[in-house]
C-alpha cells in the first residue's frame, strides 16, 4: 500500500490455528513509518485476527507519543496495508476475523 507522499509499506503474515505466529514488513525508509510497523507487528503476534485487525491508528500514535505531529499520518498508511494483509487471508481462506 502506498501513500501520496510516496511511502509505501506491505506487511507479511504467518497464521496458524486463526492466530497471528509471525509478522514482518517492507517499507520505505520513513523512520516513523518503520516504528509504527515494528509496533504493529510486535502487537499482533500472537493475537487473533479479530483482535489484531481492530488494532488502530490512534492506538499506534498513542503508543509512540513523541513522533511530531505532522508524521502521525504514517499510523494511518501502516494500519491500513496491515488491515489489507489480514483482509487478503481472511478472503482467501475463507475465514471471519
């Protein structure tokens, strides 16, 4: 997924018994960006597909307060290639999250 600005992030999942086992990504090299996805990823391990697709944005900005403002959209860009991982699982094997 990728924004206006040119950032782009897609993330990996492994799943196993409808849990999330391992999660990894690429993106482009924001730092913010690179934090708010390591923070998702260490927060959706071992956590349902229900539980880890509710993770939000604002979750993501509260958890890294120091990141300026103007940086905070890039919880939005990681939420949403995450929800779009999780989405194509769901979609594929044919289960609720």
């Amino acid at each position: 997924m990728s924004s206006r600005e040119g950032l782009a992030v897609r993330f990996y999942l492994q799943v196993r018994d409808e849990k999330i086992a391992a999660a990894s990504f690429e993106s482009t090299t924001c730092v913010t960006l690179v934090a708010y996805c390591e923070l998702l990823c260490h927060q959706a391990e071992r956590h349902t597909l229900r539980d880890a697709i509710a993770l939000s944005p604002a979750e993501l900005a509260a958890a890294l307060p120091d990141v300026p403002p103007v940086k905070r959209d890039r919880a939005l860009l990681a939420t949403a290639a995450f929800q779009s991982a999780i989405a194509q699982i769901v979609c594929g094997a044919g289960v609720a999250p």
